[in-house]
C-alpha cells in the first residue's frame, strides 16, 4: 500500500535525509587512495551521533554496518572492511539514517584520486539518469515514466540497468511501496499522487545487467566484473513538482 504523506510529514523526511546529505558530503571529501571503507562507517556513524540520529542500516535485515560502501564492480550493498581504497578506484556509498520517526535514504558514487575516463563516464550517465528520472516524479505521471527514463538514458550510452534491484517507496519504513524499477514502459504502472516519496536509485553497470550475491550474503556484485555506479535521492512529490530531500541546498 502507498502512503501518502502530509506536508508536516515531509518535513520531517525531509530533516532526516538532510542528515544524510551531510554525511554522504563529509564522505566524498574523505574519500581517497589509502582510505579503508570500514574507516568511512566509523565517520558516518560519527556524525550522525551528534545529530542525535540513528543509522538506518545497521541492523535492518541483520546488516551489521551503518554504511553500505561498494568499490568498481560490487553493485550495491558493499559491507565495509580493511579494504584499502586505491587510485582508480570508484566507490558507491549508500547511506540512511533514522530521525524523529522518518527515513532518509541517498546514494553517491565518487572516484577515488584519478579515474579513468571509462569509470568518469559512467558515472556522469548513472547521476544523469537519476536527474532525468527525478524530473517525472510528478503528480499524475506513471511509476513507468520514471522507470523508462533510468532505462533509456542508461541504455543509450550503451550501459545496462540492474533488473534485480530496485527503488522504494520511503517514509516511516526505510522500505515501502511501490518498488520503483530502472527499466519499464512509459506510461505504465500506478499513478504518482502528490504526498508521495520516492527512493529513486539507478544501478547501472558498464557491461551486461546481471548481477550475483557474494557469499557474505550482501554485496552483490556484477556478473561479468564489469564496473558499476549507483546514485539515489530521496523524492517528494509535491504541488510544485518533485522536491529532493537529500540534499543541503
């Protein structure tokens, strides 16, 4: 079922995710070649202690970090370690946090030091097709018009979308309907209703779409090797059009 949220509501969600945005800001500026992504947790959950916060993943599901933290072909989920980040590197960091009875939810990929112009692009397509995809997320479109047009920026540039992994509706639950597709049909599927709040959050892979779960049961990562980028904001739909809450400005 969908929940609609009031305008007090959104507030709230909105206060969470700025918290989130913080910390996925102090993270891109941490992040370089030398660094250990288990490193990168102890400093998310450092702030959000003191913004009387608490982590969203830690826990859900059994997950045992605050910080999903996923290097060059892992997709998403990435359990941080003593893994040493080194030049070349990209690094998607997925990120939640729990405030005043709302979830906020965002993800970024960065580059650690220099990359190369393979990794550059695809992450510049991966963050296009969230921006591009963002902008349907209005009152009286279709769950499909956000889907396809993930997919068909995406796939224009020559790049996949993840099939088994998707997007979520957020709110008082970290995870709620409708689960939100990067691949679909224009016009398809149920209508966005102002209240709403998307997790919207493309994976996109330089190879082919399929992907496969590492024994530690989290990170998945692509089938092929090939390199992957993930990026999420969390959508509010709203009289004005689509609002992202996870972000400082």
């Amino acid at each position: 079922m969908v929940i609609l949220k009031h305008a007090d509501e959104i507030e709230k969600a909105r206060a969470s995710n700025r918290i989130v945005a913080e910390v996925l800001s102090v993270l891109r500026e941490k992040v370089k070649p030398g660094l250990t992504t288990r490193e990168l947790d102890k400093i998310a959950e450092g702030i959000v202690e003191k913004r009387g916060a608490k982590p969203a993943f830690k826990g859900y599901r059994g997950y045992p970090f605050s910080l999903c933290a996923s290097v060059n072909d892992e997709v998403v989920h990435g359990m941080p370690s003593n893994r040493v980040l080194t030049e070349g590197d990209i690094i998607g960091l997925d990120f939640g946090v729990y405030y005043q009875g709302f979830y906020g939810d965002s993800a970024v990929t960065i580059p650690v030091g220099k990359v190369d112009d393979q990794a550059a692009r695809l992450m510049q397509v991966t963050e296009q097709s969230l921006c591009m995809a963002i902008k349907q997320a209005c009152h009286g479109n279709r769950l499909g018009d956000i889907s396809a047009t993930v997919q068909e920026t995406a796939e224009s540039s020559g790049y996949s979308v993840v099939r088994d992994f998707v997007g979520h509706g957020i709110g008082k639950s970290l995870h709620e309907d409708p689960q939100i597709p990067n691949f679909g049909k224009k016009g398809r599927g149920i209508e966005l209703k102002r209240g709403m709040i998307l997790a919207i959050e493309p994976m996109v892979n330089a190879g082919k779409y399929k992907v496969k779960i590492l024994p530690d049961g989290w990170t998945v990562i692509t089938a092929d090797g090939s390199l992957s980028a993930h990026f999420e904001h969390s959508v509010a739909i709203t009289d004005n059009g689509p609002e992202i809450l996870s972000k400082l400005n």
